[in-house]
C-alpha cells in the first residue's frame, strides 16, 4: 500500500468533547452522518459517497461502524501503514473509557464485555489507579533494578501474604515482577528447568508438559507451551523439549508426565482455548505426578485469576496448590506488568542472583499501581459480587438456549469468565455476532472454536449486564433470523433489587 503524503491530522483534533475528562480539547467532533442528513455527505472524489442501501443500514442501527467518509477511517487511512499489520481491527476507534463503557472517536458508546481481554477488572479509567499513577508519576517511574524501590517489594509482599491467606497450605513465598503475561510465564519455564538443572546439571529432565487448547504467550518460550496451530508453524522451529497432553484427560497424566519432565504448565481455566474449566480430579492428578517425579507444577493464572473466577485464584477451588503461579493482565488494570510467584520450598533455593533479569519490571510506576489494584480485587467483596453477578449470565443462558436452540449449545466458565458455546452450524458465524453486537454497542469477543467469551470488568453491575444481554440476544436474532424474548431471571430480579 503506498503512503500518502498529506499531512496526518492530529489526533487530539478528532476527539469528542466530553464531560468525563477535562484533559479532551474543547473542540466539536465530526458525527457521522445517518438517514436524515445523508443529503450532506461530502462528494469530492476523495470521499464515497454513501449508497441508498447503505443509509438505510445505517439508519436501522444504534452503533453502525464509522464508515469511509468519517474522520476516524480519514486518520486511520493516514497512519495505520506505517504500523506492522498483526492485527485485524473493526472500524471503531475507541478515545476514552469510564467504568464499563467505551467511547469512540465519533461519540458512539460500547458497553464492555470484553475489559480489555479480561485487564481493567475495575473499568476504564478508575479514579483510584489514575489517582496512582498522577502521584506516582511525578516522583518516580524508573531507576532499575540496580537500586532498590519501596514499591516492588511492598507489592511482593502483599501478593505473598494475601496467597497464602485466601489459599490456605500455599507454599508460593517469593515473587519476580515483570513486564506482561508472556514474561511472568517465560520466567516460570527457565525456573522450573533451572530446578532440575541445579539438582544435577547434567540431568535429561528437561522437558516442559502444556496442553492443547492452552494459551501461554508468543514469546518463543511461551509460544512453545502454546501447541495452537495458529500461532506455531510460521515461526518454527519452536524450542526443543516441549511436550503436549489432553487438558482434564486424567487418565493421560501417568504417561505424560515423566522422569523426563522439568515442569508442567497449565490454566485452571483455559481463556483462549475456549473457557475450558480444569477438573479437580485433573489438577489433583497433575500434582500427585509432578511430586513423583521431582517435576515443578506451574499454574497459569494470567487470565482466569485475580477474582476473576469468584475467588482470588481459580485453583484454590481445587485444594491443589502449585510450585509457580503466574499472574498479568487484571493485575495492573492496563499498566503493564506482570509477576511469577514461586514456592520458598520446591523453587527458590534452586535460584540465584543473575539467573533471571529485566529492565523495566518491577519498576515503581507499575508496582505501585499494582499494589493498589490487587489490594481492591483481593477483597472478599468484590468476589462475592462477582459470584452474583455469574449467576446472572447463567440464568440467562438457559433462555437463550432454549429461544436458540440451533445456535447454542453449552455455557462455560466461573465467575466473569464465561463461554457461550456456538453449535457447529454456528460457528461459522461467530465473527458475525460480533460485528452485529458491536454495531447495537457491545464489544464482545470469541475464544477457542466458536465460543463467544465474556470477560467484563468486575465492576460491571446488574442493569449493564441485562442491557448486554439484551443486544446479544438482538445479535443473535439478526445473524440467524431466530426471534425471542427473554424475561428477566430470578437472579437479574435479586441483584436489580440490591
């Protein structure tokens, strides 16, 4: 595509004034034009004019997509080709958030159903965390790991203490900051092996066990974990000594696990694989033969954790406790970091001082704001909301089935992580719903084969949640031509009462 060399617009100049945030320049934004002033619609031959059929589309929706004539497809079209082309985005752009809800750059407002792929767990633009980072901000950001800061140890503390608290029997004692999800996984890996490396260095247990459908990152350590043939093939080969197993096949575990095997990897609930829910009987398993094998169990919690399941971590629900945990995403609530909490017993002794290193990790800026984000989810409050709330998209999923019978098939999950399961004839559509949700104001996305993924911040409340239920079930009535009417759930009743 070639480059045009018209000045870019800047971008501030396309925001909308609002009365959320003082820092937006005062300046009106362009809307885009509907029915009733399609008559106006520029006609130079730079810009399409749009066509009858297109109006009345237009028209008929709530949120339609910004189309080419818009200042957002104008400033896209100016500099998206200067940027590496790994994703495929839809038309919005969005400029500003305010708890569950989204804004784009011509004014259109999106409820969130997706936090950012399961990030801000207390919403967009949080005063607390942007009271935080203003402070901290203007003291200090970045000295190095040379030097101490108050912030990175105080954050390891409180993540420690509060563990072993809401997990009663943990062992996880020490923690590694870094800098997002792949990172604290990497650093689980070579820990796991340096374990085994450091009981004898010439040791043939080595190998790291995953399991299909997981997602542990695109670094080549955690893309190694990751046996997804989306992600794999165009870079391999990928590292040696990686093995892959059947997630929740317990019968499985005796002969995957090994005298071969440095560690295990797995998601007590797999978010990217389709919001797979990790059996008690599995998890059991899995530690039972890595204590037989001298293997380091690692649970990847990066997405499914921090009070996201309803409880601070989703394993402790099981009773099964891991040699590694890593955490990201939420735990910063859109500041990049993340953090590898390891067991004093099974790991750290085997870790000495140049084994692991980063630059920008545990940096004061992003530790301080994670001390206080982990401080709000851990709070036994907020978790029992988010049960109540789960139940919420439960109920509704029975009326849903049962008005789309075709369509759905299964509902997965715990917590505010939850899979809507498309059947096979369905699924092919799923890109579909999206794009029909998005254009009535939900952003919604899907996970695994098929599967519509609901990861909103936990913050959102009962009314939000039946008015993205609402458009879901619009989108699916537009996409399939089915009609329903789904009447409120004894939980939507009780928690609207609250």
């Amino acid at each position: 595509m070639a480059l045009r060399s018209r000045p870019t617009r800047v971008l501030t100049h396309l925001l909308p004034r609002t009365k959320c945030s003082s820092l937006l320049p005062s300046v009106p934004f362009a809307r885009r034009p509907y029915a009733a002033t399609a008559t106006a619609v520029p006609t130079s031959s730079s810009i399409p004019v749009q066509n009858a059929t297109q109006i009345k589309r237009d028209a008929s929706l709530p949120n339609p997509d910004p189309s080419e004539d818009s200042p957002t497809a104008t400033f896209l079209h100016q500099t998206t080709p200067y940027m590496v082309p790994t994703y495929v985005r839809p038309p919005p752009m969005i400029v500003r958030g305010q708890g569950c809800l989204l804004y784009d750059n011509e004014n259109r407002e999106y409820l969130d159903f997706t936090a950012g792929i399961a990030v801000v767990s207390l919403g967009h633009s949080d005063p607390g965390v942007a009271r935080i980072l203003a402070q901290q901000s203007q003291q200090l950001i970045h000295a190095s790991n040379l030097y101490h800061n108050p912030w990175t140890p105080t954050l390891s503390k409180l993540l420690i203490e509060e563990t072993q608290k809401q997990s009663p029997g943990s062992e996880l004692s020490q923690v590694f900051v870094s800098n997002s999800g792949s990172e604290a996984n990497e650093a689980a890996i070579k820990f796991a092996r340096k374990v085994t490396y450091a009981k004898d260095a010439h040791t043939t247990q080595r190998d790291i066990v995953s399991f299909h459908n997981s997602f542990h990152g695109r670094t080549y350590g955690s893309l190694s974990a990751t046996p997804n043939k989306k992600y794999q093939p165009p870079f391999g080969p990928m590292l040696p000594g990686f093995r892959y197993g059947t997630f929740n096949d317990v019968s499985a575990v005796q002969s995957l696990i090994d005298q071969n095997t440095a560690g295990v990897i797995v998601e007590p609930i797999q978010g990217e694989g389709g919001v797979n829910v990790a059996s008690t009987e599995f998890l059991r398993a899995l530690r039972q033969r890595c204590d037989e094998v001298g293997a380091i169990l690692i649970f990847d919690e990066i997405q499914c954790g921090l009070s996201r399941s309803g409880q601070l971590w989703a394993h402790t629900a099981s009773g099964v406790h891991p040699d590694i945990l890593t955490t990201a995403k939420a735990l910063g609530n859109g500041v990049p970091i993340g953090a590898t909490l390891v067991s004093g017993r099974t790991v750290t002794p085997f870790i000495k001082t140049g084994d692991h290193g980063t630059t920008f990790g545990g940096n004061p800026l992003a530790s301080r704001v994670a001390h206080h984000v982990f401080q709000r989810l851990a709070d036994p409050t907020i978790q029992d909301q988010v049960k109540a709330k789960s139940s919420l998209f439960f109920d509704a999923f029975k009326f849903m089935k049962h008005a789309f019978p075709t369509v759905l098939s299964e509902v997965r999950g715990r917590g505010l992580i939850i899979g809507y399961q498309l059947t096979d004839s369905a699924k092919p559509k799923a890109t579909e719903v999206i794009t029909a949700a998005r254009e009535r104001g939900l952003l919604i996305i899907t996970a695994g084969d098929g599967v519509l993924r609901i990861v909103p911040p936990l913050t959102i409340t009962a009314d939000e949640i039946k008015k993205g239920l609402d458009i879901l079930q619009q989108a699916l009535e537009v996409v399939f031509g089915q009609s329903a009417s789904l009447p409120p759930t004894p939980g939507q009743q009780e928690m609207a009462g609250r």
